[in-house]
C-alpha cells in the first residue's frame, strides 16, 4: 500500500507540476519547480513533505511559491492540509573533507545534489574514489544514435588519459537529453583514468551562491583558490549565470587560469554560447573557443534503443512489442521523459498485479502522452476520420443522420475533445454549427462505446494513432 501511495503522489505531482509549469514559464520551473521530490504524507496531521536539494533553493520556494504549492495540493487531494517544504533530510550536510595536510578540500561544505560533487573521499594517502556522481550515470549507460554520437565521442576524449584536442567542451541539449548524464560521465571516466584527480562538478545557480557567500564573508581569495585547484572543472547549466557580471568575471579568470595549466572545461547550457543573452563578450569567446557539441532530440530509431536498454532492468516482466512501439512514437519531447514513462508504466504494473499493455499505457501515462502530443486540428482529425470510414468530407458539416455517417461524425467530435483543447461549442461550430450538446452526447456515446464494442475501440485505437504519429 505504501508503494501505491507513492505511485499515486508521485502522479499527483505530475499534474501539479505541469500546471505549474504553464504558469510561471519554463526558467522558473525548471530552476525551482523541477527539483522538488514528493516525501512521505502523514494522514495524522495531513501534512506532506516536499524535499528540495539545498537550503537555499529550500528557502527561495518556501518564500515564493509556498502559498501556490500548498493551493495546488489541496485541490488534488483534500487531505493534505499543510505542506511542508526542507531540505531533504538525508542530503543536508556533506562530511567534511580535508587534505592530507590538514587543509579542507576545495568542494568543501557544498551539497552534493546540488553540485553533483564529483572529487574524492579522503584518505590518508589522498583521493581514493568519486563522490557524489551519480553511479548510473556512465558511458556504458549511455545509449547513442545519430543525434547524439559526437556529443558522447567528444566527453570521451575529454575524459580520456591523453590530452584533448579541444578545451573547453561546451555541451548544448535541450532539457532531458542527455547532456547532465555526459557530466557525470566524464567525472566517473576521468577519475577511472587519473585516480588522484580533483574534479569539481556544480550548476551555475550553485556557482552564483558560492561566489556571494565567498564575496560576502569576504573569502574570495579562498574561492578563487579552490576553483582554480582543480584538474577538470564542470558547470551545468551555464544559461543562469547570465546577467551577473562580477560571477561572470570570477568564472572568465577560472577558465584562463585552468586552460593556461592544461586542465580540463566542460559547459552544459540549453543554447549554444552566442544564443546566451546578458553575457559578457569576453566569456562568450571562452566557451566557445574548443568544441560545441550539440544533442538534438532523439529520432524514433534511438527512442527505440533507449528504451530496450532500460528493459533489462526489469527481467524477466514482459514488455510487449507494441508498447515499445508506442512509447517511443508518442513520447518525443526528451530522453528523461520516455524514461520516465516507461518506469512508471511498469511500477504501477507491479504494484498493481496488472499486465503491462497498450491500454494501461494509454490509460496511465496520459499526463505525459498529452504533453508531448503535437498541435492536431480539427480539421487534420475531420480529414482523417473521413479517409479511415470512406466518407466525404462535407458529411463533417451536414445534416444526414444515415448511421454510415453520424458514427464517423460522433467519433470526430470525440477526438476534437481528447486530442484539442478546444470547448464544446468551439467544436459544434466545427461540425456544421452543431449545438454543445450535441458534442457532449457524442462524447460520452463513443466513451461508452469503446468500453463495450472491441471494434468501435479498436478504430478509435487506430485513429489516435494515425493522428499522434
């Protein structure tokens, strides 16, 4: 039951999340919204947990975003009363870390969600291993197709023992791509290759709140002499440090001070360098003057691949053919999203007892299905409607009530519905002016009916797919 019930928090979210996403815009979202993780949910005191990766993001979306947050959960679920927003408990403090000789290791005191903090544990003879990489995150794990080939033969050589032709990699994705796990990657293949290697991994929002702290307690000396102590410096999501001029500047005698002692760069943004606005010229050149390696979204043939590859998970569970083939056709937007739908698709399927099939995936997984499905018209659903039952076009609009007529009319109506999100009487104009009654009669006819007739559904099956692909 408690599997369940995280199952079923976990696509509350979802919802909540997509909303909220349609309010406050992609930038804010993705820097505040995205990384919250759902925590338990006390039925005692109705209260649930929302975890975020440091205090300070913690702080910023419990000042901003509270009130809206605890709005939107309510209306999901009556039960919960308070939400709570902290840091997750278990990622609250990093040990700390010194050298051999008694001084704090540069990656000192910053968290490792949120840097992805990838140098070392210490022992008494230095380094001994990576810390804070995610260990999923590897070249073995990484699945390439055309789109994304010279990205991941690029982060190879940067991570390779011999020197890289080209310094600094500057990796451009769009979200959910692949360019975070190429990151990680490179840390986990660089330290296999240098063992005593200093790496510092972090985002540029964390970069920001480093070089405040620093400039604030004024400990700047100490943060340019750690930054500039390391043997391969990564930054995620290099678009946030755009209008700030004096980070900009710090980061800008990083990478010359790195480059003029052979060390390894590598940037990740979701635009190229000369697409990011605010930043300064001088810096612009920097991240552009080795390789831009660019990740377009994965075509249908690595869709495919990356989602065979995450099946061996799941041995022996059986996933037919055809909800691959779905899965992959229907989920187009981002790697992170396919994957996702794929495992929540199968956890449900084990926690309910249910056999995994192309009607629990449709059923399932609408919230992402209906994300990634393209703008359909209502005119591209008449026209192909009228192709699958061999009527013409104008039937859409006229007044025969013959039943070879009126059912490819009713199913229309009910895919302008599900696939539009266009209003009743915005689709009975539509159809020859036809009232909004009309349109609901004819929705809930053919939702009965494809409970009921194997065929009417499998059309309507047929249609969807048409449409979708």
């Amino acid at each position: 039951m408690e599997d369940l019930e995280a199952v079923n928090l976990a696509a509350d979210w979802a919802d909540i999340s997509q909303g909220l996403r349609k309010d406050l815009g992609h930038q804010l979202h993705s820097q505040w919204i995205k990384p919250i993780q759902v925590g338990g949910f006390s039925e005692d005191t109705g209260t649930l947990d929302l975890f975020l990766p440091t205090e300070f993001s913690a702080n910023w979306v419990q000042d901003r975003f509270h009130d809206r947050l605890s709005l939107a959960w309510k209306i999901a679920r009556s039960e919960v009363r308070h939400v709570k927003i902290s840091v997750h408990p278990g990622r609250r403090q990093m040990p700390e870390l010194r050298l051999s000789d008694g001084r704090r290791a540069a990656n000192d005191g910053v968290d490792a969600s949120a840097l992805g903090l990838a140098a070392g544990t210490i022992g008494e003879h230095g380094f001994t291993s990576s810390v804070g990489l995610d260990p999923s995150l590897t070249f073995a794990a990484f699945v390439t197709g055309e789109t994304n080939i010279l990205a991941c033969n690029a982060a190879q050589r940067m991570a390779a023992t011999e020197t890289p032709q080209f310094s600094p990699l500057y990796i451009k994705a769009a979200t959910g791509q692949g360019k975070t796990h190429l990151m990680h990657s490179i840390g986990h293949a660089y330290l296999q290759a240098h063992p005593r290697a200093r790496i510092f991994y972090c985002s540029a929002e964390r970069f920001m709140v480093e070089f405040v702290q620093a400039l604030k307690q004024n400990q700047m000396i100490e943060f340019k002499a750690r930054l500039r102590s390391f043997d391969l410096l990564l930054v995620d999501d290099i678009q946030f440090i755009i209008g700030k001029a004096s980070a900009q500047e710090e980061l800008l005698y990083t990478i010359d001070a790195l480059l003029a002692e052979g060390k390894r760069l590598v940037f990740a943004a979701d635009r190229a360098p000369q697409a990011l606005d605010g930043v300064e010229p001088r810096l612009l050149s920097r991240l552009s003057m080795g390789l831009v390696a660019d990740i377009q979204a994965a075509d249908i043939e690595l869709r495919r691949k990356i989602l065979e590859s995450k099946l061996t998970r799941f041995a022996p569970l059986e996933v037919p053919g055809d909800v691959i083939e779905f899965l992959a056709r229907t989920i187009t937007r981002n790697v992170r999203e396919l994957v996702g739908g794929l495992n929540k698709l199968i956890a449900y399927a084990q926690l309910t007892g249910q056999e995994v099939s192309l009607q629990l995936a449709e059923e399932q997984l609408t919230d992402i299905l209906s994300a990634n499905r393209r703008r359909i018209t209502i005119d591209e659903i008449q026209r192909t409607v009228c192709q699958f039952y061999r009527i013409d076009r104008s039937e859409m609009s006229s007044k025969r009530r013959a039943r070879a007529v009126v059912r490819p009319r009713q199913v229309a109506m009910y895919l302008a519905k599900v696939l539009t999100p266009r209003s009743y009487p915005e689709i009975g104009r539509k159809f020859g002016g036809r009232d909004h009654s009309t349109v609901i009669h004819a929705v809930r006819l053919i939702e009965d009916l494809r409970k009921r007739d194997a065929d009417m559904d499998g059309d309507v099956r047929s249609l969807l797919r048409q449409l979708e692909s």
